[in-house]
C-alpha cells in the first residue's frame, strides 16, 4: 500500500471513530450539542495519537537508519544497507540508497586495489622517492630511499634536513644547489653516479616536494662504452680515408721518380698535402670538442658580432638585432654560429634563405640559424646532437654537439625542428 493510501485509511478511521464517539455521547447528552462535540474531541485525541504514532514510528526508525548510513558512508565505510519490507514510495528510496551504497563499495574496493598495486610498485622500485612537506617533515618514503638515506630505518616523521646533514657530502651538495642534477658517490672503481629530480606540488593546500633518486651508473658506463666504440668507428674510418691515399701516392711518386717521370709529382704532392691538412683539421676538431675550456663572458654587441659572422659566411638577418649587449664569450659563440651556419649551407638551402634571428623570449635569449633545405627525418632528429653522428659522408658529427656543449657551458640549451614549408630552424636558447 502506498504512503496516501495508507494516510487516506488513517483518515477515514479517525473520522469513523469520531462519529462512533459523537453517536454515543449524543445518545446521553441530548440537550447539549457542545458538550457531545467536546466529549467526542477529547475521547478520540488518544486513540488518534496512537494510530499515528504507530504509523510514523517505523518511518522515523528508517530516517536514522538513513542517517547513520549516510554518516557511514561520509567515513568511507560502504558495508551498511538498509530493509524497508512495505511496498510504497519509501522502499523505492531504500532500493536507490542500497544501490547507491553497493557502487560505493565497488568503487571503494577497486580504489584500495590500485593503491596497493600503486603502492606495490613505488615501494619496490630502485628509484629512491622522498615526498618532503613544506617546513622539512618527510611524508613519505620507500625502501629505496630508507636503504639509501637511513641504513633501512623508517623515514617518516623525521626533518628532511636532519636526513640530509647525515647524507653523503655530494648528495647534500646536489640537493643544496637546487633543480635537477647528477652528482656521483665513491671514488674511482667504487663511484656510483645518481640522478636527483626534483618536483614540487601542493598537496592538501600544503606545498610539498617529490625527489628522486636514480642510480645510473650503469647506463652511463653502458653508454660510455658505446660512444667510445663510436669514436673508434670514425677514427679508423678518417685515418683510412687519409692514410690510404697517401700511403697510395707515395708509392706512385716513388715510381715515377724511379722512371725519372717528374712533370706528375707536383699533383702528387699537392694531394697529399691535401690529405694531410684535412687528416689535421679533423684531430684538431676532435680535441677542440673534447677541451672545451670554461666560457669568458664579456658584454658583445650585436652589430659588431653579426659584423664578424658575415665577414666569414654569408647570412640574413630576420629582424632586428637586440639593442642592449649579450654576455656570452665571443670566441665560442662565434664558433658555435659558425658550425650552425655552415650546416644552413650544406642542407641544399640557397644562400639568400639562410638567415639569423635574435630576440629575447622572457628572460632568456634565442637565438635561431635557419634555412629552407631538406630537413632532418624523424631518426635523423633524435641523434642530430650526438657527438660523432653525421649523415654526411665527409662530415664528423661534431658541429652540431660542440654547438650543444657551447650553449650548455653558457646555461642554455639547443633545439632543432622542421620548419613548416620546408628547412630547418636551429635555435640556441641563452639566459639573457
């Protein structure tokens, strides 16, 4: 029966028993109506409380049973339902609240699942992570971080500062100068050589600070190996290229001088001069890269610079040049945008589209060597900064990297990317 099914059957009886009342009492008080009505009043207010206490003491139970599941769920526990046994507009309202209860527990018992998978992975991965509060407490640390930090002792709780003061020297040292970084621990055959990043959010509305620490030790010697099989590929292959030649030539001008032929052995000796000089310039590039000594700045003016640069390549200037003086060292910089500029030229761009911009981006400096040749592939894109990579037959792989070491020893870094419509835009960014 619905709720105003039974409201109306509550009303209908209450005035039936009224009547009832009213009928009786007339019988003895004919005389007076008024008192007969009062009677009657007074006679059915128990029997009226009574029905509707009985009818309203089930519904209020169910409200504080919604209540108490309610403040149940508010705490995170989904185990509690509710039973209505009457088919009215209330069960359907009980039937949602259950319904609504069992979503929340299976969402509930995925969200504990993934946090223990989460929580299974951080703790056991060799990464040290340190969640670090804003004031120094460290929230949160796994077994990575306690083995590496505290001997495997509980981290939590303690000052990270305190932490930090009993940590190796290099550690503190890393941590202290801010941002990421690699510092190494050890020395010589037992250096291990870590990776810090650093990552800071707010948490709760308070701000915090996740650091990482990665052994990589491993990968850089792997790499270390790799890139010396590398240099010792383009070596080989540069000395052979040399030697050969000349090795070939000087037999030829030894056969010649013994058939007293000597009108060939200028072009003999030219070519092997040749040969020599390039075999020169290609070590001297080799341990210009490999010495690159700390950068002097000094205050450079632009027209001046630029000046210097068009004396030895040729160029366009995109824009205007800053007014204001850079600081960088000339003597590197030059180098850098010379390399930069003579590969604008080897990309098969005509020599009016290779061009220079300078401008200031915030507080940094870009500036952008770009041209309208073939590009770079995908595969191409990925190594083009690698020392020793070259896709040139005759080329080294270094004037790209030295570039990159340049504008690293000055504070910045180096980007390539397609330009849209063809060609390629190198950019050096700088801190102004």
């Amino acid at each position: 029966m619905s709720l105003s099914a039974r409201y109306a059957a509550l009303a209908a009886l209450l005035a039936a028993g009224t009547v009832i009342v009213t009928v009786a009492l007339g019988a003895w008080f004919q005389d007076s109506p008024l008192l007969v009505g009062a009677l009657a009043l007074l006679m059915a207010l128990p029997m009226v409380l009574w029905l509707v206490r009985s009818q309203f003491r089930p519904m209020l139970s169910l409200f504080r049973a919604l209540n108490g599941t309610v403040s149940s769920y508010r705490d995170g526990d989904f185990s509690f339902g509710l039973r209505w046994p009457r088919n009215d507009e209330l069960s359907e309202l009980v039937d949602a609240h259950n319904a609504l209860g069992d979503v929340l527990r299976e969402q509930r018992l995925g969200l504990v699942q993934r946090e223990l998978l989460l929580d299974t992975m951080v703790q056991n991965t060799p990464v040290a992570m340190l969640l670090v509060a804003e004031g120094g407490p460290i929230v949160y640390a796994n077994i990575a971080a306690r083995q590496l930090l505290h001997q495997g002792r509980k981290l939590e709780g303690h000052r990270f500062d305190a932490i930090l003061a009993q940590a190796n020297p290099a550690l503190r040292d890393a941590v202290e100068r801010g941002g990421d970084g690699l510092f190494s621990v050890g020395a010589e055959d037992d250096e291990e050589i870590y990776h810090l990043a650093r990552r800071g959010f707010r948490l709760n509305g308070r701000a915090h600070e996740l650091l990482l620490l990665r052994q990589i030790t491993v990968e850089l010697r792997r790499q270390e190996v790799q890139t010396w099989k590398k240099v010792i590929r383009v070596i080989s292959h540069e000395l052979n290229n040399s030697l050969a030649p000349v090795a070939s030539l000087a037999h030829s001008g030894g056969e010649l001088v013994r058939r007293t032929q000597y009108e060939k052995l200028p072009a003999i000796f030219a070519t092997i001069e040749e040969r020599a000089r390039h075999l020169e310039g290609f070590i001297r590039g080799y341990a210009h890269f490999a010495k690159l000594p700390m950068p002097r700045r000094e205050p450079i003016a632009w027209p001046e610079f630029v000046s210097r640069l068009h004396s030895q390549i040729p160029f366009a200037v995109d824009g205007e040049l800053p007014t204001g003086p850079a600081q960088f060292d000339l003597a590197q910089m030059e180098q850098a945008l010379l390399n930069l500029l003579k590969n604008a030229h080897e990309s098969g761009s005509a020599d009016d589209q290779v061009s220079l911009r300078v401008r200031h981006a915030g507080q940094m400096l870009r500036i952008e060597v770009m041209d309208r040749g073939s590009g770079m592939s995908d595969a191409v894109l990925s190594n083009a900064l690698v020392p020793f990579y070259s896709t040139k037959r005759s080329g080294t792989g270094l004037g790209l990297a030295l570039a990159r070491e340049i504008a690293e020893a000055h504070g910045g870094r180096i980007s390539l990317g397609n330009r849209e419509g063809g060609g390629l835009a190198v950019a050096m960014v700088l801190p102004a």
